[in-house]
C-alpha cells in the first residue's frame, strides 16, 4: 500500500498544510461504532429488586427537611443542586453562589497543589464550610458537603494509607476485612474535614480492556453483591445503630449506575448493549445491598444503555432506582457528565435534572450552569416541585449525616487529629490487604517461599516505586509522576524486601536492571504497567507491553544466568504475559498493592526458622486470559476457557504445575491501536505513522532518515539517551512544511472533557523565523490549529524542554474529537531545527498552556 492510499489525500486548509484523511472504509473510532447501537430499549421496572425494608426516611428528619425547604429561596434551592471543583471555586464564591456541594477532583487540591499537605487540605475544608453556615442576610445556613474520589484510602495525601485496588480486595474473598478498609478511610478522611467519599465502585467488570477495570472488585456479581454493604457499612457506621454517621463516618457513594464495566468492548463512558436482564442480574447485583445498607449517595454513570446516556435516563434513574428498588438518598452526576447528554453542553442540562438526577457535577461549568439551571426554572422548564425533590434529598442526606449539628471542621470534638493518617494501626490493615490479595500463578519449581537468609537481587522498574505499585487515583488523577518521598511513612516492595531479611543474615542487592557484583541465589524481578485511571487506562489488546518487551528482556537475561527467578507483576486486570511467565519460576499477580509494600515480602519469605508467616490466600476474582484477544472471559460464559479459571491461586502446599505455555498472542499486528502515545524510542508508536507533508505531496517515513516530498523540511535519526532514540527535524525555509502523526481515527472526547494534554518533549536546536502552527485533523475540512511560536521562542535554544497544550483547547478551536485522524501536526513556512524524543497524551495538567488559535 502507498503511503499516499493509506493516509488519505494532502489538502491545504487556510494557511497550514495538514493531513485530512479520506472518510472511505477507514474510520474505526469508538463514537462511530456507537452508530451500530441497538435501538433504544424500555425498561420494565417492575421486574427490578424491591427493597426489604425502606431507607432513610425517619418521620423526624421529614419534619426538619419540611422545614428548611421552606426557608430556601429558589436561588438557594438551584444552588443545592450544582457542585463546583475547588480548582474552579473558592469559599467566597459561596456567598454569591450558594452551591450545595464542592468536590476536589483528580488533579484538584487546595491553593491549585494536589500535593498539598494534609493540614492545608484541612484549611480548605474548613474555610468552605464557614462560609456555608454563615449568618448573613438573604442566606439560609447549609451546610456544604465537600467529595471526593478517596477509591483506596485517602488517596489525595500521599501521607494516608493507599489501600490496595479493588481488583485485589476481590482476590481476598474477605468482606469483614472490607468493612475494615472503610472505617480507616473514613477515620483518615474525616481528619482532613471531608464528610463524603465517591466510593465505593460497583462495577461488576466484564471486558478487561476497560481502564477502570482495578476499581471493580470482581467480574463475578456474587463477590460484589456480598462486598456492597461491607464497604458502606465500613464508611458509613451500620444504619440503624448509635455508629451510623458518628464522628469518624463519612457519607459513601454506590457508583457508576449502572454497567459502567459492560460498556462494549470495555470502553470507558461507553454503551452497554445487553438485555435489560442481563443488566438487572448482573450490573445490578452490588446496589440492593447497598442501598439495604443505608448508602446516602448514588453516583450516576457517564455511559449508557442500549444508546440512552444514564445522566439522561428517566426509566432508570426515576422510575427504577428510585422508584422500585426505593433509594431515598440523592443521584450525583460525574464529571460533567451531562454535556453528554443529547441537547446539553455542560453548561446548559435541564434534561439531567427532570431525568432524575439530583446535583450536577459541574466542576468547571458551575457558575453558567448555575444561571442557567435557576432561569430554567423560573421559566417552568424545569419543574418545581422536580427541583424540591432534589433538594429534599440533599438535604435529608445532609441531616442523616449529622452535619447540621457539626461545626466546623478545626472546630469538631470527638474527631481524631491530622496524626492519624497513616497511622500503625492503619497501615496494618493495609498490609493485611496486600497479603491476602497476593495471588499466586506459577511455583512450578518449588522456588517460593524464599529464605531470608538467601543472596537476594531485586530488580525491575516496580521495586522501589511507591507511586506505581499504588496505581491511579493517588495524589494525582492518572497517579503519575509521584516520588517515593511524597508518601511518608510508605514502604516500596524493595524495602519490605530488605525489612525480611535484615536480621536473618542474607543480603539484598537491588539494581533496575538486573546488574550484580555477588551472582544471587534468586531475583525477584518487579515489573508492570505504568499507573492510569479511567479512559486514560483503555486498551485495545490484553497483551502486556505488546510493542517493547523490556521486562521480558529483564526475566530472560537473568534466568539466561541460571538465576532462579520470581516475578511480581503489577497491573490493575489480568493481562496476556504467558513469555513473562515462561521465563519465570514463580509468578504473583500482585495488582496494584498500595502503600504497604511490606506485604508481599511477609508472604514470599519465611521466617528465621524456615517457617512459613503467611501463605498465599488470594484467589482469582478476575479470570486469566489465554490469549491477548480474550478479553471478555468471565465465569459462566457458555464458551468458557481462561488460562487460570475464576478462583484459581496456588498455594505452598499445591503441587500443579504450570508447564510452558504457547507465546503467540492472539492479535494480529494492525489490530493493536494505541491512543495516548504517538512517538517513542525514535519512531512513531504503532499503529501510528509519522508522516511529512509540503506542497509537493506527503511522505510516510519509514526510514531513519528523508525529505518531504518538495524538499521543505529534512528529517533525520538522532541519538539523545540511546541509539536512534530521537529525530531531529529541519525546517529550510522554502515553503509552507508539516510534520504529522496520522493514523485511524480514533475517540479523544472522553480525554478533551479532563485535564489531558498532548504532550512534546523536544529541544530547540535553531529558533523559528516564521510562525508555528500546531493542530489537529479530524477529517475532511475538519482541523484545529493553534500558535505555538511564543512558546518555541521563549524555549532556550539547545535545552530540553516540554509542551503541554490540554486537548480541550483543540476542541474549542473546532477540532472534532470525537473523530482525531492527526492528533499532532506541526508546521511553519519559515527556518527551524527542532529535535523531539516523546509525543504523548498526558493526564497531568501541571504548566500547560492553551496558545492563541
């Protein structure tokens, strides 16, 4: 195939050439398989679970909820049903605005730093709730409910104790230990002033491919349904009793309603395309309990079913969950999940709230949408009485939570002090988590459990790596870019490692890649996927690192040596690595552990004496794929055929043995797209191509070294860490000249709603004597363009350096994201050498900028 046929024909839009791709045959975006959707279905409530007994209403609380709504002016009713990000609101925009909630998302923390320390995040909490309760004319004190996503501990405050994901507290089979795991979240949470937690997650995981496949605890409705009101109970205090919401408790939310994990082909803000009984008997299972259990909040889930998005969907939200199954709390948007909404944009969603959902996740939309929402209802478009209803159950879970009897929170009696974070206590249960999550795959040799007495070598990127072994969702959104220092009193696995044998007379020897002074009796090799969260972690194949297989390289070299070696594989799903498994004699799938790293060495070391601690206990929750292609095997299914079924995991006693396993994946090449990384290690990531383009034609660059076709720009292979790692790109001034990234079109709207950015780590050799332009394509006459060249010259000529512009600025410049064919083109008329090494999406915010279009 030409470079030409493949990439669509060269067109010149304005003033920048550009690839536009030809619409014929080769789109394969998720938002253009949605085409396909079955029709829209109806529900039958009457065939959903009906509560054993009513929740949540007490006559006493009715009488005081009665009373505030009638004190409300509809200005403060519209108010308590929106909630703004603290990146975007501050407590004096509460005396204008008298929003009922404020969340700190992902990359949110106080004064702009999600690093802050644990006291600050107290300031903040406390400033907002002052305001809320504020005497003052026209205003009626409420008090504020400040969320967030705490999914595994107190994940904001790297202080905290990170529990493990889900997907591991599944493999413990351990609901009493969840309710555990709650009641420290809460403790901790409580302590930095936060009354409400969007956790605990649901989803009933049936595509691995899905990026938040580590917050489901299993693909199994039975594990979710018996952990549902374990965790509630644990936030929460058991409903009923004097514990309910005492201090030290804070206000749980069920989410995603509802198969957030059935979407098809596990893309995340996707479609569920199954019957409504497959929906009941499966995505449902974790909700009755919880509910049963007194859950106040319910979170509503970006995705859809059978083509209706849920923040739109009456029979659901209305009819069904609070109707028949008989929640009394209230219904939470997710992140401006409504603008997905047919006829909404973020700022403007009166369907959402006549569906049935009752505050808005409006994190950075709030204040239009505030105005909007309040002349919406004024005019009848919204009616009243839909609005009080909302209201009443925001204030109900208000009361129930006790936080009209609570001060303050610098000001709370009873309540422990900022020093509990991560407390002995605390850690422990965290390390009793990681223990018990551990699951074993592979010991065929006898290698475990290893002597502490032993010439142990550590080795792998995962080892001394707090912030990977802790995965998304941890002080930041993606939970990338965190250091080993900003998580105090955490220990990695190399130093749970080196706590086992300190005192028993061997020796640890700890090298990323694999290099030793003394040959060791054993390696234990700590390797895995880098952190995600959400749609960020969305993958197209299970296979584990399918383009470089450097921890296979790391596994066969020192087994090549005769080393006998342990790998510990971390990863939020079971993934394809039956090579890494063949080059290992001991296999543990240890998820995404946490803080408490020490865990894994109490269950792969004896004591002293020889003596097994603590056995390995996990067991599959999650079935083990055969090939990279199987990426929906989930027990039960008619064809049923993992390579390690649904509760499987080795024990010291077992004697099975694994053998070696086939190494083909399953997944031909062209199958394997990748989204969010567009140049690595010298040459474009497949599936994408590097293309040059000027007025002459374009060119797919195949070799380490061409000329666009009219001889506009040069562009060669260059070394910067390693061989060819780098490519080094001139611009001669001579003509209008663009670099591409051009591939099949793939979805980037999910992305564009967040904080990601795309991202360019280059160095500026020769300092542009024309305007830059960088944009994106997204079709035939559909391109973005924005100018990059104040950010180029104010680079320092023959450093390095990163731009970051976030995807939503491409959007608003008019790109469709929803169809990107060309996620990165750069192009100039003037001079310019410029050397890059990495383009890649980028989930942190952190100094990006959105140039002038």
């Amino acid at each position: 195939m030409t470079a030409r046929r493949s990439m669509g024909a060269l067109r010149l839009l304005g003033s920048i050439s550009i690839v536009a791709l030809t619409c014929g045959g080769i789109h394969a975006s998720t938002a253009i398989a949605q085409e396909g959707a079955a029709p829209a279905a109806i529900l039958h409530p009457e065939k959903w679970p009906r509560p054993a007994t009513q929740r949540l209403i007490d006559p006493a609380v009715e009488k005081r909820v009665d009373a505030l709504l009638k004190q409300l002016s509809v200005e403060e009713k519209v108010g308590q049903v929106i909630q703004g990000d603290i990146g975007t609101i501050t407590p004096e925009d509460l005396r204008k605005y008298p929003l009922g909630s404020i969340l700190a998302g992902g990359n949110s923390g106080p004064n702009g730093d999600d690093r802050a320390p644990p006291k600050e995040w107290l300031d903040l909490a406390d400033a907002f709730y002052r305001v809320s309760l504020e005497k003052r004319p026209g205003h009626t004190p409420i008090p504020v409910l400040f969320g967030i996503d705490a999914v595994h501990g107190h994940g904001n405050i790297g202080s905290a104790t990170i529990f493990p994901h889900n997907i591991a507290l599944g493999a413990t089979h351990d609901p009493e230990l969840l309710r555990r795991i709650g009641e420290v979240t809460a403790v901790e949470m409580a302590a930095t002033g936060i009354d409400w937690t969007f956790a605990p997650a649901l989803s009933v995981v049936r595509d691995d491919r899905w990026g938040r496949t580590y917050e489901g605890f299993s693909e199994d409705p039975e594990i979710v349904a018996a952990y549902s009101a374990a965790i509630v109970e644990g936030v929460q205090g058991k409903f009923g009793s004097k514990d309910f919401m005492a201090p030290g408790r804070i206000v749980a939310s069920a989410k995603h309603f509802l198969a957030d994990g059935g979407t098809d082909q596990g893309r995340d803000q996707g479609d569920a395309r199954i019957s409504e009984d497959e929906l009941i008997r499966i995505h449902n299972a974790g909700y009755p309990p919880a509910i049963d259990a007194g859950v106040l909040t319910v979170m509503a889930s970006f995705s859809s079913w059978q083509g209706i998005k849920h923040h739109g969907h009456k029979q659901l939200l209305t009819d069904v969950l609070k109707g028949q199954m008989g929640f009394n709390g209230f219904i939470v948007g997710d992140w401006n999940a409504h603008d997905q909404v047919p006829g909404c944009t973020k700022f403007n969603c009166p369907t959402s709230l006549i569906a049935g959902l009752d505050m808005y996740m409006a994190a950075d939309s709030w204040k239009q949408l505030y105005e909007n929402t309040l002349a919406q209802v004024k005019d009848g478009t919204i009616p009243m009485a839909r609005l009080d209803d909302a209201v009443r159950r925001i204030l109900r879970v208000k009361v129930l939570a006790g936080l009209f009897e609570k001060p303050a929170p610098k000001d709370r009696p009873g309540l422990p002090g900022l020093e509990t974070l991560g407390s002995p206590e605390h850690r422990a249960v965290g390390r009793e988590a990681v223990r018990k999550s551990l699951v074993l795959l592979k010991n065929d040799k006898g290698t475990l459990p290893l002597s502490p007495k032993a010439r142990v070598l550590v080795a792998g990127d995962g080892a001394d790596n707090i912030g990977k072994q802790s995965g998304g969702w941890t002080i930041s959104w993606q939970g990338t870019g965190n250091r080993n220092d900003e998580f105090p009193g955490a220990t990695s696995i190399l130093g749970g490692i080196r706590d086992a044998v300190a005192d028993a007379g061997g020796s640890v020897e700890f090298d990323v890649a694999g290099q030793y002074k003394t040959k060791p009796d054993v390696a234990i090799v700590v390797f895995g996927e880098e952190p995600y969260a959400e749609f960020q972690g969305d993958v197209e194949t299970l296979e584990y690192q399918p383009d470089q297989k450097q921890d296979l390289a790391l596994l066969k070299k020192l087994k090549d040596q005769g080393i006998p070696v342990v790998a510990v594989f971390l990863s939020g799903r079971p993934m394809w690595v039956n090579p890494e498994l063949n080059a290992s004699d001991a296999f543990v799938a240890a998820w995404l552990p946490g803080t408490e790293g020490g865990g894994v060495a109490d269950v792969l070391f004896t004591d002293k004496a020889g003596k097994v601690q603590h056995d390995f206990a996990g067991k599959l929750s999650y079935s083990w794929p055969r090939t990279a292609a199987q990426t929906t095997v989930n027990r039960g299914d008619a064809d049923y055929n993992p390579l390690f079924a649904y509760g499987y995991g080795l024990t010291y006693k077992d004697k099975s043995k694994v053998g070696t396993l086939p190494e083909e994946s399953g997944v031909p090449a062209e199958a394997r797209q990748n989204a969010g990384i567009y140049f690595r290690a010298g040459r474009a990531a497949a599936p994408w191509s590097l293309s040059l383009m000027d007025e002459k034609g374009d060119l797919r660059v195949t070799t380490t070294s061409a000329d666009s076709p009219g001889q506009v720009m040069t562009l060669r292979s260059v070394d910067v860490a390693a061989q060819e790692d780098a490519k080094q790109l001139t611009w001669k001034g001579n003509g209008r000249g663009t670099l591409a990234i051009t591939g099949r079109a793939t979805d980037l709207s999910r992305q564009s709603n967040g904080d990601v950015t795309i991202a360019l780590r280059y160095r500026l050799d020769a300092a542009p004597t024309a305007p830059v332009i960088m944009g994106m394509a997204c079709g035939p006459d559909c391109t973005a363009t924005l100018d990059i060249t104040d950010t180029l010259k104010k680079a320092t000529v023959g450093a390095w350096s990163v731009v970051k512009i976030p995807l939503k600025c491409f959007a608003a410049a008019g790109a469709k994201m929803d169809r990107i064919e060309a996620p990165v083109a750069l192009s100039t008329t003037g001079k310019m050498t410029v050397t890059f090494t990495d383009i890649k999406l980028d989930a942190n915010p952190a100094n990006a900028v959105c140039p002038a279009g």
